[in-house]
C-alpha cells in the first residue's frame, strides 16, 4: 500500500513539475520578481504624458526586441516624463540589455508602449527622495540625500520611438 502511495504521489510531483515547467518556458510577461519574455498586451500609442504610471505601483519593461526579457519595475511620472529607477544595475540583467540597446517595451496596465530607455542624470536626489517618499515609502531611504546607503542607482528616462 505504501509503494502505490509513494508510486502516486511521485506521479503527481512529476506532473506538477512538467506543467510548471512548460509555463515557465512559454510565459510572456514577468510575474512578480521572475522575469517574462515578450510582453503581452496591445499597443497602443506613446502619450504626450505619463501621468497614468501614477496608478500603477509597477509596470513592466521589455529589454533586448531579439530575445524579450520583461522585469517588474517600479516607475515615476515627473512633469509629464516617464523615469525607471534600477538599484544596483550592475547586478540586473536589464539595465545592461538596455544600455546595449535602448529600443524597449513598456507594459502599464494592459498597454504596451514602444519606447527607448535613455540613462539620466535629470532627477536630483532631492526630487528622486521625494518621488520615492510618495510612491514606495519603503524604499526611499535609499535615495536620502546626505546619506550613503552603499546602493548605486541609474534612472532611465522612457520616451516614445
């Protein structure tokens, strides 16, 4: 009675793990902390202003067109800009992908976006704090100015193609 037990569960494990592999491998938008593929959705056209990121916690962000690689991220509207901030770049994927190629895709709500991603230096950190302060309270003491925190941070600026 045990073997057909353990022989069942065994069949289970294998089952579950088939199935959650092959929805790993065809996935197309990120889930949370995992990375996706291309970004599902339907494209629409760039606006003249990125106030609606502002009722979005997160959106998404499609790097290297040749082989999509999507991350969750976290994004700010300022004066009607688009700006991705990315901690300690140096140990993501996606900030190197989109500095070898700036073409993105961005996903807020249901719409994609194409887009370039351009490295900025246009927020100081006093508007960064107070950005991050307002969105992601958690996080804001990262950007404090007059404080090191040890965390490096680039800004991406996301404009229309």
């Amino acid at each position: 009675m045990l073997k057909k037990i353990l022989k069942g569960t065994g069949l289970t494990l294998l089952a579950v793990l088939i199935v959650g592999g092959l929805a790993f491998l065809l996935r197309s938008d990120p889930i949370e902390m995992i990375p996706g593929k291309r970004l599902s959705g339907k494209v629409v056209a760039t606006p003249s202003t990125w106030e609606i990121c502002n009722q979005h916690y997160t959106m998404a962000l499609e790097a290297r067109p040749e082989d999509p690689h999507s991350v969750t991220v976290g994004c700010f509207e300022y004066e009607g800009g688009l700006y991705i901030p990315a901690s300690n770049p140096a140990e993501k994927l996606w900030p190197q992908l989109v500095e070898k190629d700036p073409n993105v895709r961005v996903k807020i709500g249901e719409n994609v976006y194409l887009a370039k991603a351009e490295r900025t230096d246009q927020l100081s950190k006093e508007v960064l704090y107070e950005l991050m302060s307002a969105k992601y309270p958690d996080y804001a003491h990262l950007v404090k100015p007059g404080e090191s925190s040890g965390i490096t941070m680039w800004i991406f600026r996301i404009a229309g193609r």
